[in-house]
C-alpha cells in the first residue's frame, strides 16, 4: 500500500552546480522534495536542475534566488519553503566559495569576501534552519560544507581554512545546544572535489605564480585512493547524514576525500 506521509523536505544552497546539485539529485532520488538556493546569475543552470529533478525523480521542487551571506535572504528562502513544500526537514549548508593567497597577501575585502559568504552563509542557514525546526517540533537534520583544510591548514589558504574551522565549531556548538529538539548537526569534510569552484582554484594559483595549471599543492594525487573525488561522492555521504539510519550521529565533520586527511 502506497504511503499517505507527507515526503520531507530539503533546502540546498549553492544548489545550481558542483557538489551543490549532486546532492539535490541525490536528495530528491531518495524522495525528498528540494527547495534549491542559489545567486541570481545561475538561473539558468538552477531551473535546468529543478527541470531534470521533476523529470527523473518526480519531486516537488522549488527554486529561491538570492545571497546566503544576506541574512533577510535565508530568512526568506525558509519562509518561501515551507510555505510552498510544508515542514522543513533538513537544511543542507553547502554554498561556499575559496581564494588563493598566502596571509600577506591577502586583502581585507578577500577576507570579508571568505567570511561572509562562508561563515556568516552557514550561520545564517543554521540558524532560520533551527529556528524553523524548533518551532515544528518534529526534529529534523542540518549539514554544513566544512573541509579537510579545516582540520588541517592549506598552502596559500589561510583564510580559506579559517572559515571552514569555523564551520566545525558552529557544527559542533550547534549539536550540543539542539540535540534536545531531536535535531543532528554535521558536516562533511571533503579534500579535492571535481568541480567549477576547485578549477576557480586551480586558475587562480596559475595566475598568481606562473605555474602551469594542475601544480598548485592541493592537486592530485595526494589521497590513499588515487583520484580525485566526485561532487556524487560528497553526496552520498549528505544521503546517509540526512536518513533515518544517522539518527544517532550529531556534531561529526566527516572526511571524505579518499584518504588525504586522517584523523
């Protein structure tokens, strides 16, 4: 007999490309309906995503536009949520950007750039996430885009890495504050991923030094495995933390970057 419960539902930021819209295939094939975030200049490639979700999957889908460093921004993109798809199950924290520098050559508007959109991004997305959830009542699942470089420092990333310790600690902090709501906080941790924004990294350490690229030190091979990671990687890791079987994990940033980084 078919089920009458109401399918969950899930936010992703930075949802139009990389491990963004890996994930929020993946959501949707495990029948979660999708709410997908991302800036305004990737419209195109969010509804193309939105299109092929309601095509493959059958999902309800919806698409927000705005900043995740713009607090009114979040705050809307729940609201229009759970207004379209009903409660909010899990939010998914996954925009994020990066920069190659070293310490003194990086400017205060590379800095502000970082912080901004990674952490106060994530802060927001936790917090109108927990808000939402606690006011439910029901608990519900949140995971956030850390790194391997934050747990270790990367060459010419210093404030890269700042910015994803610092999404260990709103994770951590987080999973001790909420666990009474039945709500689980992590994130996961990956090195080397496939994508636009590691190819915007690999661009920027060729211009500013010269080097051909594909020799900045965080390229492959450098992992046990011998490959560099795939966004579907990532994704089934965001699969597991959000399914029924996680219930028991909170406050975990989890490796997956095919044995670089061991803890």
């Amino acid at each position: 007999m078919a089920s009458t419960s109401p399918r969950r539902v899930a936010i992703i930021t930075g949802a139009a490309q990389g491990i963004g819209r890996s994930v929020s295939l993946r959501l949707a094939k495990d029948g979660l309906d999708v709410a997908l975030f991302d800036l305004p200049k990737c419209q195109n490639l969010l509804e193309e995503l939105a299109a092929s979700i309601r095509a493959e999957h059958g999902a309800r889908v919806i698409t927000v536009y705005g900043d995740v460093s713009v607090e009114e921004d979040i705050k809307k993109l729940v609201d229009t949520t759970t207004e379209q798809l009903g409660d909010l199950y899990a939010m998914i924290a996954n925009a994020g950007t990066a920069n190659v520098a070293s310490l003194h050559e990086t400017t205060t508007e590379m800095f502000d750039k970082l912080m901004n959109i990674n952490v106060k991004g994530v802060f927001f997305s936790y917090k109108y996430a927990l808000l939402r959830l606690i006011e439910q009542g029901k608990g519900g699942r949140i995971v956030g885009a850390a790194s391997i470089s934050g747990k270790r420092g990367s060459p010419d990333q210093p404030v890269y890495s700042a910015t994803k310790f610092a999404i260990r600690g709103l994770t951590q902090s987080a999973a001790r504050d909420y666990g009474k709501y039945g709500i689980t906080v992590n994130a996961y941790a990956p090195g080397l991923v496939d994508t636009p924004l590691w190819t915007l990294v690999d661009e920027m350490h060729s211009a500013n030094t010269g080097a051909p690229k594909g020799s900045w030190p965080g390229s492959p091979p450098k992992n046990a495995l011998g490959r560099v990671a795939q966004p579907e990687d990532i994704a089934k890791l965001v699969s597991f933390l959000v399914s029924d079987d996680a219930a028991f994990i909170t406050g975990q940033s989890y490796n997956v970057d095919g044995g670089e980084y061991f803890d």
